[in-house]
C-alpha cells in the first residue's frame, strides 16, 4: 500500500507541476508581444546613427534573455535545447558597430523573433488547457459538498456540472475526479509538446551547431596548447632552480672530496657524506616532479585509489565514495585526478570546513566527479581560486565544471568528463579517510 501510495503522490506532483509550470508558460506568453513590438520598432530605427547601434542590441539582449529562460524550461521537460549564439566578439563595445554586427548578423537572433508570436500562442494555449482541465475537475469534486453545505435552495451550475438535486449532484464527484486526473496526466505531457515546439526555434541548426562545435574545440586546443606550454615551463624551472642546481653542487662536492683524497681522507670522507645526503634530496625532488607529471600511485591503483590516498594526509575528514567498473583512458584519468587535487587544494585553503567528500561514479558515458565540504562557502570563479584552471583542465576532454556555493556553505563542485572505461573490474564502492 505504502508503494502505491508513494507512486499516486509522485504522479500527483509531476502533474501539479505541469500545471503550475503551463501557468508560468502563460504569464510568460504575454511578455512575448511586448518583446516582438520594441524589436521591430529597435531595427526600424538601426539605420538612425548612435540610437540604432545603442538600441538594437540592447533590445535583442532582452530577447535572449526570453529565448534563454524558455530553453531552461524546455531542459526541465527533459527536451535539452542548446544555446546557439555566437560567441561575442572581443573589445566588442556597447553602441559599437561590432557589438551590433555580432547581434543582427547571428541567425540564431532571427530565429528567436520568429519564435517570439507563435510561441506565445502555443504557450499560452497549451498553458491553458493544462490549467484550466484541473481546475475544472476540481470544481466537479466541490459542488457536492457545496450543495450539501448550502442546502437544497442552491444550485450550481457549469458547462456539464448541475447539482439541482442530490442525485445529479453525487454525479459530479466521479466526474470531477476524472477530469481532475486526466488534467493531472496531461499537463506534463502538454509541458514537453510546449518544450518541443520551443525547441523547433530555439535550437541550433545542424550547421550552427556544427560551427559552435568548432568554436568550441578551436577554444579548447588554444587551452590545452597554453596549459601545455605552462607546463613544460613549471617544469623545465622545477629541474633548473631544484634538481639541476643539486646535481651541479654534487658535481663540485665530489670533485672536491677527489682532491683532498690523498691529502685529507678525513676531509674527503666527510665531503662523501654530503654528497650522499644531497644525492637523497635531489632523489626526493625528482620524485615530487615526477608525482606533478603523473602520479605513480595513479598509474599503479587507479582514479580510486590515487584519490583516496589523496585525501589521506589531509587536514579535513574527506568520506571518498566510488562507483566505477573500470578505469578511463591515462589522459582522462590524469586530468580527473589533478582536478580533485586542485578542489581538495581550495577546500583545505580556503573552505574553513571540517568534512568534506569526493564521490567518483561513471553513468552514460560520462564520468562524473562531485567534491563537497561544509564550510563557509561563496567560492568565486573570478577570485583566482584555480577553478579556472580546472576549467580549462577538463575542456580540453569536453568536460564540464559547475560550482554551487551560496555564502555560508556549503560548497559542492560538479565535474563531468564523457568517458568511457576500460575494463569490467568492480572497484569498492565507498570508504572514509
């Protein structure tokens, strides 16, 4: 009983939802004409010098705004619509021709004022029947009880519903429960027919897509060159200022000890000595210059458990939990593992917080990785957290950061790198360090 009544309580939800969501479609729909009218009348007027260069793109900006939030509506139904705009240009001035160039010039622009009329129309018709079919199941169940609580003198009347007696008024309660639940059922439905036809305009075409894909990569390879670069130079001062200094100040030592041999053995013995104990720094440095570039620990146990000896010598309790039946490519794996070094880095630094976890699963070919603490929150991208870093990091495999952290906590980072894995070994699922 307690599973069937979990499942008309979900089914109950996801249709109040659709219904509260066509509500909002709409109040949205009427923001659509005023939007279409202050467009026409904004390139009307580009030719006009200054106002039109100023005007229109302000004006297209708020008919973005619109197309953007009905896309995020659109991705709630499940209907994923992505952003088709080209990227806007650099030094790109408000009531520049650049910025206005970029603005009118862009297909997707056109695409969103055509949608602008008959997306209200369609919005707000579909809006209406997921509303108003519950509403009206609703008036059904309630003029029964209305007529036995006002008395036989009153009558209520509807487009099918009388209750001019008890027996036709008995007859509205399981009509109107009926409506009410084919309103329910229907409303989401109507929500994702709303979602697709958004998506129709909203879309990138196959050649827009197509040529944000290759934005995008021409993005990410300039990322990954310069990361690349930034690298070599990291290391090439590691093994300059560390390792080559040692090895030059073993060279002299030695050379030193070779020349007091015969006349100093005490001397040349203890030179030795020096020489054996630099030998074991500069062995040290080596193998934390090694750890930078790829982590043994990594190669020889895995994401899983290069993550969790990780966190071992942490100052924060970290519970690391993983669900991943095989390992991803080194490249995919390296980059994973060096972006929850960087987070845990930030959260030991700057997060004030006394737990934190780092869950690892792999789902529909995208390995997902989520690191979250208890502190204090209000981690800014644009602060020089290193997040950016991570960015850049995971774009050069596609992958996606996305970061919650409202002041006072907590903190919870996403990161998803498409991936597949290599092998069918089951990996254990969680442990707490």
């Amino acid at each position: 009983m307690s599973g069937t009544g979990s499942l008309v309580g979900r089914w109950a939800g996801r249709g109040t939802r659709g219904a509260l969501s066509g509500l909002a479609a709409i109040g949205l729909a009427f923001t659509n004409l005023p939007l279409l009218v202050i467009s026409i009348v904004a390139l009307a007027l580009s030719p006009v010098p200054f106002l039109g260069l100023a005007l229109t793109p302000w004006v297209m900006s708020l008919v973005r705004m619109r197309a953007d939030l009905e896309r995020r509506r659109a991705s709630r139904t499940g209907v994923l619509v992505t952003r088709p705009y080209h990227p806007e240009p650099e030094r790109a001035l408000p009531g520049g021709w650049q910025r206005f160039r970029w603005t009118v010039t862009d297909p997707a622009t056109w695409r969103d004022l055509a949608w602008l009329l008959p997306g209200a129309v369609v919005g707000c018709g579909l809006g209406a029947i997921g509303v108003l079919l519950p509403l009206y199941g609703i008036v059904g169940l309630t003029l029964t009880p209305l007529w036995i609580w006002l008395g036989t003198g009153w009558y209520g009347y509807g487009v099918i519903w009388s209750a001019e007696s008890i027996g036709t008024g008995l007859l509205c309660l399981p009509q109107g429960a009926v409506i009410l639940a084919a309103g329910l059922s229907l409303a989401p439905w109507l929500r994702r027919v709303d979602a697709h036809f958004a998506h129709l305009f909203l879309a990138p075409t196959k050649t827009a897509e197509l040529k944000l894909r290759i934005t995008q990569l021409t993005v990410t390879r300039a990322d990954s060159v310069d990361a690349q670069a930034a690298e070599l130079r990291r290391i090439e001062r590691d093994l300059h200022d560390g390792v080559q200094a040692r090895l030059v100040s073993l060279s002299m030592v030695i050379g030193l000890a070779d020349e007091l041999l015969d006349r100093n053995p005490a001397g040349a013995r203890k030179m030795l000595a020096e020489a054996r104990e630099s030998t074991g720094a500069a062995l040290v440095e080596l193998r934390h210059l090694v750890r930078g570039i790829h982590p043994p620990v990594l190669a020889e146990r895995g994401l899983a458990g290069a993550v969790r000896a990780l966190v071992i010598g942490l100052p924060v309790q970290i519970t690391v939990e993983v669900d991943l039946p095989g390992r991803p490519d080194t490249p995919v794996e390296s980059a994973a593992y060096f972006a929850v070094a960087e987070t845990l880095t930030n959260l030991v630094r700057h997060s004030r917080a006394r737990h934190g976890s780092v869950t690892l699963r792999h789902a529909g070919g995208v390995l997902t990785i989520v690191v979250t603490d208890d502190g204090i929150g209000g981690a800014d991208p644009s602060g020089g957290s290193g997040l950016r870093g991570i960015e850049r990091r995971l774009a050069a495999f596609d992958g996606t950061v996305a970061l919650s952290s409202p002041p006072s906590g907590p903190t919870v980072i996403t990161m998803e790198l498409p991936c597949a894995l290599s092998s069918p070994k089951t990996i254990p699922s969680s442990g707490t360090v």
